[in-house]
C-alpha cells in the first residue's frame, strides 16, 4: 500500500457504497463464535451484516483510515482498525474464515497481490474458510478500451485508470485461481452487481477451504 493509494481512499471515503452482496448461506456451517476476519472491510458494511447475522466474533481491517473512521462513527459496536501494512499483528491460524470483498480489484501489482494471500493464508487456519468477491474481465468497449490504456501505462491487460486517479484491475479466473492457490474450492458464482460509480459489472464470487 502506497502513501498514494491512502489519500486516495481516505479522499473517497465519505462518498462511497459498497454493493457485493454477502451470502450468508455460504457461511452457514461456520460456528457463531469462530473468528472471522474481513480484510479491507472499508467502513464495515459487510462486518455489519455478520454481526446482525450472529458473528459477533469478527474484526474488520483496513489501511485507509478515514473508511474505518467512517464505520466507528455509524457502528461504534463493530471492532474496526485501521492497518499500515503487512504482516497483521496475529498468529499464524487466528481466523476460522476471511472475507475479501473488492479487495484484490484495488491493488494492481501482482507482488502487491501475492504477499496479501500469502498472509491471508498465514492467517486461516487449515480447514478455514476465506470469501472472495472481486470483478471479473469485462467484454464491453469501455472496459476493453480501459484494458489496452491499462495495458499500456502499466504492463498488464486488465489494469486500468479511474478518471479520478484510482487504478484498478480486474482479473481472469485463471488468475484467481494462481492466487488462491492453497485453497481448495467449494462454491462459485458469477453475480450482477454495480462498480463504485454505479456502473452495472459482473462480479465472482468464490469460497474456498485453506489445505
């Protein structure tokens, strides 16, 4: 994480809505009190929906900390911290199961990518579970034309500019599946949801069990 990508989030923070829906029955065989940790949890809206669904025993992560101020302020009751980098300040295994909703969308190096599951693999415990939501490729002609701007400017196809400064990427499944290597997968599913700008765009869901 970039002192860049921080004002950015923190620029965005007030303004923004997180839309990747959490499907509880994903979860449903995950004991009420197993510890769960939701990386990037941004201003705590998934953490909130857990918690409303009974599991109460889960931590929310995030390095923008004006998004963690945000969610303190609506949901004192939520445990919301602001993070400066890898590693977490946990033991190996702390987690029965993790969520990673629009997370990998937001860091579009592929080291950047692969020391964040390799931490979050630290940080299940074998036989937990982690829950990714992320966008896929897209087919339309703004996204495509976005993926050769990208392509250009930073090297890798599916990297792309928000006319706000933001960069993103969105990913193949192959690619997803280089980085969840380590987890073994139980569901998938391809969903209608919306981009930060409120733009329609097909998402992938994915839960997988760690080895």
């Amino acid at each position: 994480m970039t002192a860049g990508a921080q004002d950015y989030w923190d620029a965005q923070a007030a303004s923004l809505t997180f839309t990747h829906p959490l499907n509880r029955d994903w979860l449903a065989g995950l004991p009420k009190a197993a510890r769960i940790l939701d990386y990037g949890c941004g201003y705590g809206r998934t953490l909130a929906e857990l918690a409303a669904a009974g599991w109460a025993n889960a931590v929310g992560v995030d390095f923008s900390a004006a998004m963690i101020a945000r969610g303190r302020a609506a949901q004192p009751a939520l445990d919301l911290r602001h993070v400066r980098g890898l590693p977490l300040a946990e033991p190996d295994g702390a987690f029965g199961a993790v969520i990673l909703f629009a997370v990998l969308n937001t860091i579009p190096g592929d080291g950047d990518q692969r020391a964040l599951m390799a931490e979050l693999r630290r940080l299940t415990r074998p036989g937990g579970l982690i829950y990714v939501s992320d966008y896929l490729l897209q087919t339309d002609a703004r996204n495509l034309a976005r993926y050769e701007a990208g392509a250009a400017r930073h090297g890798v196809y599916g990297v792309w500019d928000r006319d706000d400064g933001g960069v993103f990427r969105h990913h193949t499944p192959a690619a997803l599946d280089a980085l969840m290597d380590g987890f073994e997968l139980i569901a998938e599913a391809e969903i209608a949801t919306a981009t930060l700008s409120g733009a329609p765009v097909t998402a992938i869901q994915r839960l997988a069990r760690r080895d």
